[in-house]
C-alpha cells in the first residue's frame, strides 16, 4: 500500500508543481495512516508538510484528541495547528461541521503550489454514494467525492480513495499506529453511520463484490459528468448577456439542455437548487405572460425576469425615496464614479457645481431629464424604460437634481442608502 500511495501522491505533487502539504488530521485511523504515509514521502521528497486539527468542540474529548494530534505530530516533527470553530447545535450537525472545516482549512492554502490533504478512502466514496442515492442526486452528487479538485488558492487531494478500509487498518497495524476512536462514530442517528454500522454490511454479506462494483459506477459518473460540465463550460456563455440568462437563446435548446444550462448558471451564484424549484423556474418564470413580473426566491437572492432575461439579485430594499445628500455653491463633486453616469454619450463627464444647490437623490422619477445628446426632455421614468433598466433596479440609481431637473443619473447602488452615497460620492470644500 505504502508504494501505491506514494507514487500516486508523488505524481500528483509534480503534475500541480506542489511545494507544501496541508494534512487535515482528526486523530483516527483514517487520518493517522495518512499522516504516516504522508511522513514517510517526506523522508524521500523535498515538500513542506503542516497537520490541522479543527476543534469542533462537538465532544467532551476534543481537547485530548487536540493534545494527542500535537504529540504524534511532535514524534514525527511535523509543523502542527490547532483551529477551533463554533456550530449551532440546533442546526445539521454533519452538514454543518463539514462546511467550518474546510472553512477553517482554506486558511491554509493560500498558494497554488498548495494542496489539502484530507483521509477519505473507499468506503467514504460508496458511503456517499448511498446518501446520494438517499437524496434523489443528479449526476453531480453520484460522482461521489473527488480524488482532486480546486480548493481555496490551491489543490484538495484525497489520496486514500483507492484504499478500503481494511486496507488502512491493515497498514496501521503493520506500522503499529496510535489512533483514536471517536465515541460518535457509533452513533447511528448520524445517517453516514447508520450506512456504516448496519446497511453495508448486510450488502457487503450478500453481494461480497458490492463495493467493488458501486465504485465502479462512481468512476464511470464521474468520467461522464466531466464531459457534460466541460461542454456546458463551451455553451453557458453563448445563452448569457453578461450575468444575466438570455431566455430566447435558452429555450432554442432542447429541454434536457435548458435544464443543464440553468444549473450551470445557478452555480456561478453558488446555488445547486432542487428539482421541485427548478421545475418552478420554468412554469413561474419561463412560463409566465410576456409582460409580468416573475419573482423565485433562492437562500438570501431572489432570480427575477425583465426583458426575456433572467436576473439574480440579492435581497435588499430600495431606499427611501428622497434627498439623500445636499451640495451648495462651494461644493465639487468628485464623480469617482463618473464612468457609471448615463448622460448619452456615457463619457462619465464630472458635474459642476453651480450657484444652485444640488441635491443627490432616490426615486422621484417624475423629474425631467434631458440626456446629453438627446433632443427633447422627458420624464426619467421613461428614459430608464427606454434604457431597459430593470424596474427592481431604478429604486437604487442614485440621481442628481438641480433646479428640479435632474442632471445625471449614477449606476445602480446595492448598499443602504448612507453606503451608497459614501461609494459614489466623495465631496470636499473647495
């Protein structure tokens, strides 16, 4: 075993031109085999090796199992780090200790030439597969849990997922390893240990080659949904009008296709969203009448349709329609910003201050405007109408008013109203 992981790990450091190892370590036999195959390589090989433990503080025993990670790391004199992180005990417990783990740890690859190390092996891999199966998962979530993948500024490397777990209970022995048995991993309220303890067992018993062939499948999920993502990588852009989702392009695609390209563009929000809501962002947002106002709700955004385009804007109320600031003769306004000012020839020319009082203001659509370039003056709602201005949007464009006539109109704010004004304004005595 030891010369397998060695040379897989070693090819991986030459491929990623690593320099430093980052070893994620709980103490148990997982991570203790892969600290000492990890030790062992540095024997031979030129690379700096530092070991993490990350205190939950989920057990009464977090402190010794902390000392116990110090002290082998001592033995070995591998650079050691304890990083304690807070959870809510109300809230997934699994999900959520996972999620600050690799939170804490991103600290700690901070190059390219970086890679984080964590212990999982073969038995994870199909563990994570039934709980996909479990979850109703598409292809993304069968492929089960990546031997590499891109992780803060570096690498994420699991070498151990060729490697059972028997296997790694077998080289602990033979090296005659110390390790520590987390009291929770007999807990089968956890589902992960639940499959462990009792479902795999019994498959194991009647299909002595289930893990085996499940993993089998994995790899064979994993090759076709590398495929579909670099192929949707080629398409997301060309149904894309800058972030936003061109619905006209999107729905000359084939149904299957839409779909796939939805989630791709979710996912550069970050969201991977459900079956039942994607279904609902064809019926209620696709679907709806050419001249609504379609509105889904996604964690803290909301997707909206203007313009057969589909917009992700995060949740926050437009401020208060009204003076915002108020500038007197003597007053310059800097337009650090000016490049945003929609003033016809979009030149961002700075404004001057006249005798009369100049006033930064929200909403009041109602005031004339007369764009430079244009012939006539009309209501500023109608300019951003004819500007395609989204309407959630014209609550947050800043506007300057002078003589009741508004001057320019600034780009569109995202912050309170205060923060708005200290992002786009910055005015001093002359």
């Amino acid at each position: 075993m030891s010369s397998e992981f060695t040379a897989s790990l070693r090819k991986h450091i030459q491929q990623l031109g690593l320099n430093q190892l980052v070893l994620g370590l709980s103490g148990g036999l997982d991570s203790m085999v892969l600290l000492e195959l990890c030790h062992q390589l540095t024997q031979s090989c030129v690379i700096k090796l530092k070991a993490v433990y990350i205190h939950h503080g989920l057990s009464v025993n977090a402190d010794q199992w902390a000392a116990f990670c110090q002290q082998q790391c001592l033995k070995r004199q591998i650079p050691f780090e304890v990083q304690k992180v807070q959870l809510n005990p109300t809230a997934n417990i699994e999900a959520q200790a996972r999620a600050a783990r690799y939170s804490a740890l991103s600290a700690f690859v901070l190059t390219p030439q970086t890679a984080l190390l964590t212990a999982h092996h073969a038995d994870d891999q199909l563990e994570t597969l039934l709980l996909a199966l479990k979850r109703g998962a598409g292809p993304a979530g069968l492929s089960g849990i990546a031997a590499l993948q891109s992780f803060a500024a570096g690498w994420l490397l699991r070498p151990l997922l060729d490697f059972s777990r028997e296997q790694l209970d077998a080289f602990a022995k033979q090296q005659q390893l110390e390790w520590i048995e987390d009291e929770s991993n007999n807990d089968s309220r956890f589902d992960r240990n639940f499959l462990r303890l009792q479902v795999i067992p019994l498959l194991q018993q009647r299909w002595p080659a289930f893990r085996q062939n499940a993993l089998r499948s994995v790899t064979h999920i994993q090759q076709q949904q590398q495929f579909v993502e670099k192929q949707l990588e080629q398409l997301l852009p060309t149904v894309m009008h800058a972030a936003e989702l061109d619905l006209k392009l999107l729905t000359a695609q084939d149904l299957t296709t839409q779909k796939l390209l939805v989630r791709s563009w979710l996912a550069l929000t970050g969201f991977n969203p459900s079956t039942d809501w994607l279904e609902r962002f064809f019926s209620e947002l696709i679907g709806a009448k050419a001249d609504a106002q379609p509105l889904l709700e996604l964690d803290a955004y909301q997707i909206r349709r203007f313009a057969d385009k589909a917009y992700i804007t995060q949740m926050a109320e437009a401020p208060q329609a009204g003076v915002l600031l108020e500038l007197k003769h003597g007053q310059q306004l800097n337009t650090a910003v000016g490049q945003f000012l929609l003033n016809g020839d979009n030149k961002g020319t700075p404004v001057l201050i006249t005798d009369d009082t100049l006033y930064l203001v929200f909403g009041l659509f109602s005031l004339p405007f007369k764009p430079a370039g244009e012939r006539q003056s009309k209501e500023l709602k109608q300019w951003l109408k004819l500007w395609s201005i989204p309407p959630w949007q014209r609550g947050h464009l800043p506007v300057l008013v002078q003589n009741n006539r508004v001057v320019a109109v600034l780009g569109v704010a995202t912050s309170a109203a205060q923060d708005q004004a200290n992002a786009f304004i910055d005015w001093q005595k002359s």
